[in-house]
C-alpha cells in the first residue's frame, strides 16, 4: 500500500560475519542456506490450500483493528476474493486513497487508509531494526562505483563479495514477492477487476512475502525488534499462516478462505524457487483465468 521512503545510503554498513575472510565467508553462506529454508517455510505458506483457521484469523485482524484505535468488525467469511464483492461494493479503492493522500479531507479517514499507515510504518521500524542497511530503505549500490549490485545466484554473489544483507534481500524479500505477490495475489487481482475496480483489501497468506523477510532476518540473528514491533509482526504473520484476502471496513470484515486448489510453475530463469501460479480453484468453485495473464 504505503511503501517507505528510501534512504540514499548504500547497504554496506558493516555486520558481523561480513568481511573477506574465510570463516566469514563459510558464515555467510551457512545463513544463506538457513534463509532459503525460512523462504520456502514462508513460500509453502503463501501457497496452502489448508482450510483457514478462522479464530487465530479474527484475533489477528482484531489485534490489527485495536492498534488503530478501531473496535472488533463483524466478520464475514466468504469461499473465494469473487463472493466477497458484493459485501465490499463502494469500500474505498487504492486510487480513492492515494487521492486523500494528496488532498486530505476533514473528518475521520476511511479506516483501510489507517491501516495502510500502520503496515507502512512497522515495515520501517522493522527495517531500522536490521543489523546491516536494510535494502528495503536503501539505494542497493556498490560503493567505489555506486553501481547496483548485480543480479546473481546467490552462492555466487556471496563469493564476489557482496554484502549479505543484500543477497538476503534478493533471495527472500524479492523472491517471495515474486512469487505470492507477481505471481500470485496480483494475477487473480486482475482477474477480479475486469469488472471495474477491486476496493483495497489484505492478501493474508501472500503477505508472505514481506512477513516472511522480517522473521528471517529475525531467526537468523540479523535483525532485533523491540516488543511491540515484534508484536505487531506476530498478528500479520499469524494472518499469513492462516487465511486469505480480507477487506477491512468499519463494522464489517470480510474474509476469504484459503483456495481448495493451486497449481504454480517455475518462473523461467530464476535463481531463488520463484514460482507463478498456472491454476487456482476457490472452495466456491471460482477459477480466475490467470494463465491468460501476463507473468
């Protein structure tokens, strides 16, 4: 929704084990492998056709609703992102958004706008968390060149001497978002709005692919959130663990069960187990025509 302001630093302030050495090397490469297991725990999840569970889903949206000063909605679950819009016609869309941005009105915003503020600025506080410059808030650049680094395997890349952070970044950060958001969430969007405009909503599970980049920096000892954030990140990570797309509203919530089927493939050329779905069937019986879809 609201991304955060990039800093024109470059992503080499040092962090342990960074560095030329051997042993430093043998690290960062042992963290890799460790990241790429976290990726795909988040990947799988993005993916599940698990059914939802509905209580830590309500608990978490609750949780998110009460940080904004918003009480508990109704919720309404729905089988598929299709039977929810009925429930979510006239909500605000992220163009209605934007427009309040640069021209606010008087009175209370709506509360997807809200919500949108307060993901945006736990992501910044998770970043300024990170050991290392986050590339998240940075320029990506080498420093004697100020180029960008460039776009390597990952083993390959720690070899030439990239800063870890950044190859992190890359491998689990770009490649979730590859996959659940490009991939997946963003293809069925458009499938929804051939009718006109989707009101804003929450991917749930593929919000995966930012969720999923913070607790791993987290478990791999290269980021420390204070207890709030940490909190915080705990009631998107459960929504990601266990449902679909919700549209947030006033008094109601509207909440999509995981789909019955997904079927993805590989993205070609890609070095990080991207994926990008070939087929999707909601527990409705909806089937979103995503393979006609650009990539």
């Amino acid at each position: 929704m609201i991304a955060p302001a990039q800093r024109n630093d470059a992503a080499t302030r040092p962090v342990a084990p960074f560095g030329p050495s051997n042993i430093a090397s043998s690290s960062n490469h042992g963290l890799w492998l460790k990241a790429a297991q976290i990726r795909q725990e988040w990947l799988a999840q993005g993916l599940s056709t698990a059914p939802a569970d509905r209580t830590a889903a309500e608990s978490g949206i609750a949780a998110i609703y009460a940080r904004i000063g918003r009480r508990r909605p109704e919720f309404v679950w729905v089988d598929s992102p299709h039977k929810a819009l009925p429930i979510v016609d006239g909500w605000p869309t992220l163009d209605q958004l934007y427009r309040l941005i640069r021209d606010p009105r008087p009175g209370r915003p709506p509360l997807a706008s809200d919500l949108a503020a307060s993901a945006a600025a736990l992501r910044g506080r998770l970043s300024d968390g990170v050991a290392h410059a986050d590339p998240e808030l940075t320029s990506v650049r080498q420093a004697k060149t100020n180029k960008p680094w460039p776009d390597l395997p990952p083993r390959d890349a720690l070899d030439r001497g990239q800063p870890l952070g950044v190859v992190l970044h890359r491998a689990v950060r770009v490649a979730l978002h590859r996959s659940l958001a490009i991939g997946f969430s963003l293809r069925v969007r458009s499938a929804l709005a051939r009718d006109g405009e989707v009101p804003v909503c929450w991917y749930g599970q593929q919000e995966a692919f930012w969720v999923g980049y913070y607790d791993g920096l987290r478990r791999l000892g290269l980021a420390d959130y204070g207890r709030d954030d940490r909190d915080h990140l705990g009631e998107w990570a459960a929504l990601a663990r266990s449902c679909g797309w919700w549209w947030p509203g006033d008094e109601v919530c509207a909440v999509v069960e995981r789909p019955a089927v997904v079927r993805t493939e590989p993205v070609p050329g890609a070095w990080h187990d991207e994926v990008r779905l070939r087929a999707v069937e909601f527990r409705d019986g909806w089937r979103p025509a995503v393979s006609t879809l650009s990539p």
